[in-house]
C-alpha cells in the first residue's frame, strides 16, 4: 500500500512539472557562432526574456560553432537578450579540484564582455523556427 502512495505522489509531481511549461510560447532556434571569423569549438549561448517577454532562460551549448535547440526546450517567443559564452584553452595544465595530483587544460573565456555579462545582444524570436548566426569580435572594445 505504502509503494502504490509513493508511486501515486511521484506520478503526480512528473505531471505538474511537466505541465509547468505549458501555455508558454517557446520557439525552435539554430544558428552558427564565430569568434573573429573562426568557428567556436566550445561554448553557451543563452535566451533571456526581456521587456514585455516573460519566462524561464534558456541555454544551448555551442559545438563546433553551431548550436540548435527543439521548440519544447527552446527560447521564449518575444524580445530574449542573448549571453554568448567562448571557451578557449590556453595550452596551460592547472590541477583538477576534484581529483588530486591531475592536472587538466586550463580555460579562458574568450568572449569579450559585450557579449556575455555586459551582453549588448538582443534579439527578437518569432514562434516556428528562427536561424540566429552570431558573429562576435574579439577585440575589446
């Protein structure tokens, strides 16, 4: 008796998270990202709703300068101010703070901020599928 309650709890919370999305307007979403005309090997791109726009963020990894994400995971519809994440690694060993005496490749962000924390990118998302390429400059500025 006590497995069918649980079993009966458990059914219950999947349904109400799974329904907690519902009713939001997300969209399909793919694009290219290149880092000073190169394609980005490792990174995030990230929807944020802004304005008007209301709703959970979203993010996508970026692999081999392309990235795409299905409309039941996508961005919301609307105005999303957009967060690009580049990962570069240095050539440099630094240990693992997981794992003693491993060394792992470091990583830099290689992005500059205008991208990223003082992002300057928005953009706006229509319902079906939208193609947003990102051609970012390295220089500072």
């Amino acid at each position: 008796m006590r497995r069918i309650a649980t079993t009966s709890v458990l059914a219950v919370a999947i349904l109400l998270l799974a329904g907690c999305s519902e009713g939001i307007p997300r969209a399909t979403v793919e694009g290219t990202v290149t880092l000073d005309g190169t394609p980005v090997e490792h990174g995030v791109v990230s929807f944020t709703p802004i304005g008007e726009t209301r709703g959970p963020s979203t993010q996508v990894t970026v692999k081999d300068g392309k990235y795409s994400l299905e409309q039941r995971e996508g961005p919301i519809v609307g105005s999303n101010r957009v967060e690009i994440l580049v990962y570069r690694k240095t050539g440099k060993k630094v240990p693992d703070m997981t794992q003693k005496g491993v060394f792992i490749d470091e990583i830099t962000q290689a992005a500059p901020p205008r991208y990223n924390s003082k992002s300057t990118l928005d953009r706006t998302l229509n319902p079906g599928q939208n193609t947003l390429n990102f051609d970012l400059d390295g220089k500072a500025k």
